[in-house]
C-alpha cells in the first residue's frame, strides 16, 4: 500500500475497485486515478495441477500493479491479493495445492516488495483464520513434508502431515469399514496433487483452526501491529496510513476516467 503525502491532500480523489482482467487493461490507461484499490477475484486465480501456471497468475497480475505504486508515489493505491486458494485447497483437504499456493503467494510479496519502496510502501500479510493441518510428529529425519514419515505401532506408514477433520477422514472410515485398519499407504504417492491427507474426523469439508494467526508488516506505519489485535485493527491501520478521505462521500466506482474499454483480443491476450 502507497502512503500518501501532504502533498496529494489537494487533488482530486478517485478511487477504483481492480478485479478483473477487463479492469486491469484499463488501469494501464487511467491518467486521472489518485486512490486505487485493487482487489483480485478469487475465481480468477483458478487452482490446476500446473502450479507453475498458478503461480505466473499470481505473479503476473502483481507485477502489472506495482508500477502503479511506483507512479502514483504522492497518492495512495491499495493492492489487495488474497491467496484464497490456499484456503480452498485446506477445505478439500489437499495439502499439495495448499503448500504450493503458499509458495505462489510468498513470491508475489517478494516481487512486489522487490519493486517498491519499503520508506513508502506498507505491506500487510496476514490471514483471517487458521486450518486444522499438522505436522503430526515422529517422523523420520529427512521425511519428504508431503511424504511418509515411517511406520506406526500398527505397521502402517503414516503421513508427515495430517488433518484434524476433512476428506481425508472420509477415505480412512471406508478403509476401517472394509478393511478394519486405516489406509495402507505403503504403495500410494502422497505427493500427488489429488491425494487427500488422511483425517481423524471424516467430514466433506475440512474446517477452520481456531488459533492466532499472526500479521507480517513492513514499512510506514508497520510500527502500529504489536501484541495481539482483534481483526478489524487492520482495517483501520490501513485507513489512518492511507491518509485523509476527501470526504465521506467519496465512493468507489467501476469507472476509471479518461479510459476507453479494452478489446476482446487484449482481454484474451492476458
């Protein structure tokens, strides 16, 4: 987030809500934005078994708005980048794509944070909940993270990382019934985006974990996270350093002035 100066108090404010593809071409146009708040769609940033494509979306979509920080120095724009399909691949119980998408977001932070300037620019990375994944323990030395940590007491090779509840919980209660024993993994790839982490409790849907999640900050105004805070501290953080409203009318809107609507073949072309 670009801290504004005293300087920009003057202008004009306009504000703009970036989420789609369509949105994103015409801020590459706008002359005219002073506050900026870019949002990405979590339906856009589409999970694969291609994680390098997933992450390049994540990347990409990065690299196009940093310039925007970069030229709007006196003003302020707010990029906001959930990694919501880490959240979306805890809920299916598929620590691969969750792992991954941490890695995709980890280097969009680095990127970002590698073409601003860290006098001026705030980073916040933080979450709003935490998930049930562990690492159980008792796992050999060298154990792959999304591999096998040995055998148990019942014979059995275990998961270096295992779920509380979800899908996985399913697969072992039909492996009970059938079997009368948990899953065999001895011949199964653990490290395939498809498998689904084994789980004590069987449910479709893994749940949220209930503990603290913490709040990374760098640069202006970082100084204001300490200790523990209830979630909406945040929001107000990010307001007092984007400095003053214009008014409490200002509002957000879908228009982004001094712009024309991009083409088909530049919206594909993204």
């Amino acid at each position: 987030m670009q801290v504004r100066s005293s300087s920009a108090l003057a202008k004009p404010v306009s504000r703009f809500r970036v989420s789609t593809k369509e949105r994103r071409l015409k801020l590459d146009k706008c002359s005219e934005c002073y506050r900026i708040l870019a949002c990405f769609d979590l339906s856009e940033e589409r999970r694969s078994t291609n994680q390098k494509s997933d992450m390049e979306s994540l990347l990409s979509a990065t690299r196009m708005l940093c310039p925007h920080l970069a030229l709007y120095v006196s003003y302020y724009l707010g990029l906001k980048h959930e990694g919501g399909r880490i959240d979306h691949a805890h809920h299916d119980g598929l620590a691969y794509h969750a792992l991954h998408d941490t890695i995709a977001m980890d280097k969009a932070v680095a990127k970002a944070m590698s073409m601003t300037n860290e006098m001026e620019t705030l980073f916040i990375v933080t979450a709003d909940h935490s998930h049930v994944l562990s690492i159980g323990g008792a796992a050999d030395r060298g154990s792959p993270i999304l591999g096998r940590g040995g055998l148990m007491n019942d014979g059995l090779p275990f998961t270096t990382l295992s779920y509380a509840n979800g899908p996985g919980g399913i697969e072992e209660l039909n492996s009970f019934k059938s079997t009368g024993s948990r899953r065999n993994l001895t011949d199964t790839n653990t490290e395939a985006a498809d498998f689904h982490h084994p789980a004590l409790v069987p449910i479709d849907s893994e749940t949220h974990g209930g503990e603290d999640v913490t709040i990374y900050a760098n640069g202006p105004m970082s100084h204001l996270f300490h200790g523990v805070h209830e979630q909406h501290y945040i929001a107000h953080v990010v307001r007092y350093a984007s400095g003053p409203c214009k008014s409490h009318d200002d509002k957000v809107t879908t228009e982004l002035p001094g712009t024309t609507e991009p083409s088909a073949g530049e919206i594909n072309g993204v």
